[in-house]
C-alpha cells in the first residue's frame, strides 16, 4: 500500500520513543531513508540500532527542538547525507503539569512554547528551505486536539498547539503552489508515553470517557493516518488539521 515511500527520505523529531519511534520502525519496514533526532540519544540510540542492524540506512542526532540551531543541523545532517528531504515529521513535544488557568505562569507558557510551537517553526523553517532548493516535499506537523479547542488545566499546552495548527494553515497557503503540502494531526489522548509515564497515568480511564469511543487512542492509530496524509498520493490535501480523537471533536 505505501510502497512509494520506498527510498524517501524523512526526517522525523523526537523519534525516541512514543509517536516518533513507531512511526520511524513502519517506515522503514517500507524502505525509508531516516533521519532521526531526539533530546533523549540514548532512547533515540535504542530505536535507531534494531534498524541498522535490518539495514535500513539512519542517521540519529541530538536535537533540541527548541534550539534552532540543533534543528537546522538536524536537516543538513540529511541533505549531507541524503541529498534531500521528502517528508518532514514535526513530531518532538512536551505536557507541562496539569495547572489551573489561573496558576499557569510566565515559565509554564515559555516551556510549552519553546518545545511545542517554536520546536516545530524552526523545524518548518528549514525543512521549507531545503524543499524549496528541491522542488517540493510533504510536512506533518503533530499539534493535538487541545489545538482545536479548550483544554481545561493545559492552558500553555493548549496555546501552543493551537500556535501549531496557525503555523501550518499560514505555510500551507503561503507554499501551495511551490509543490509542499503542509498538514497537522490533532490527536486526543493516546497511550504513548507521554500519558502513561504521567501523571495522566492513573486518570487513563477516566480520560477515555471524554471520547464516544470510551477509550484513549492508540499509537498505532495515529501513526496509521500520518502515514496516509503523507502517502504522495494524498497530493490535494494540504492546510489541514486533521482530528484524530474517536469522536471528541463530532459533539
């Protein structure tokens, strides 16, 4: 079904674990060129050997996506080794603490934007660059459904995500007809570890409820549309933010 990824290059943040990491293991089932970064190299180091090991051709670095500087590394560490950039998977993010509105402070905002919505600019900005140079290329962007709406004790959380899916409607608009799609994935709460390894840990069933589904999503979910919105047959499909929540957002 996606053999066209064959021999693609994509390059994919916070790969270590989570999201990124099974997303990277599909894709180089189907025969992908991967450029993989993380803040976390001995998580990233973990996913990345197995794939050397089957002979899938990697290149694994540190990257803070906060840092702009690691971020434009990131992407010429693939054209050095690659020549180009197919996809670009905006991945890497963080949840602050659960606070009220009101108890959210200056350092809660600066945190959630540096990684989750600076993060992915810096990763836009250069990926954009480098397609530009190319000829075209596919971006995801992973935002969340506190994207799309209110998210009750995440106010950081939720403005940046929503920051997330401005960003990638305005670079959609602004590159549609230089042959780069941009698009976001808005998931609801999924059993990556980001939830499990939380504070969120215990409060799993409860969160299900919150979707018709009465349940979380799974990683595997998820990856299953990025996947699809990248597919190069997906090729009219750009400025979109697509929900991917069991039905939250139907209500």
């Amino acid at each position: 079904m996606y053999e066209h990824y064959s021999g693609q290059v994509v390059l994919i943040t916070g790969a270590a674990s989570g999201l990124g990491a099974l997303l990277a293991q599909q894709l180089a089932k189907y025969g992908s060129k991967l450029v993989l970064g993380d803040l976390n190299i001995e998580g990233l180091n973990t996913v990345v050997e197995p794939l050397r090991q089957a002979g899938v051709e990697v290149v694994a670095q540190v990257c803070d996506v906060s840092c702009e500087a690691d971020v434009q590394a990131l992407v010429q560490s693939a054209v050095t080794q690659f020549g180009r950039i197919d996809v670009g998977i905006n991945n890497a993010g963080m949840s602050p603490p659960m606070k009220s509105f009101i108890d959210t402070d200056e350092a809660d905002l600066d945190l959630s934007f540096a990684v989750n919505a600076k993060g992915v600019f810096f990763g836009m900005k250069h990926q954009i660059r480098q397609m530009l140079r190319q000829g075209g290329g596919i971006i995801l962007n992973v935002a969340s459904v506190a994207g799309l709406g209110a998210a009750p004790k995440l106010a950081a959380y939720a403005a940046a995500k929503h920051a997330v899916v401005g960003l990638t409607k305005t670079a959609a608009v602004e590159y549609a007809n230089k042959g780069i799609r941009v698009n976001a994935i808005c998931p609801f709460y999924t059993t990556t570890p980001m939830v499990v390894d939380s504070e969120l840990k215990e409060k799993q069933d409860f969160l299900g409820q919150a979707s018709p589904m009465k349940r979380l999503g799974h990683p595997s979910e998820v990856v299953a549309m990025m996947l699809m919105m990248c597919a190069k047959e997906n090729s009219y499909l750009t400025g979109q933010a697509i929900a991917i929540d069991g039905g939250v957002t139907a209500y």
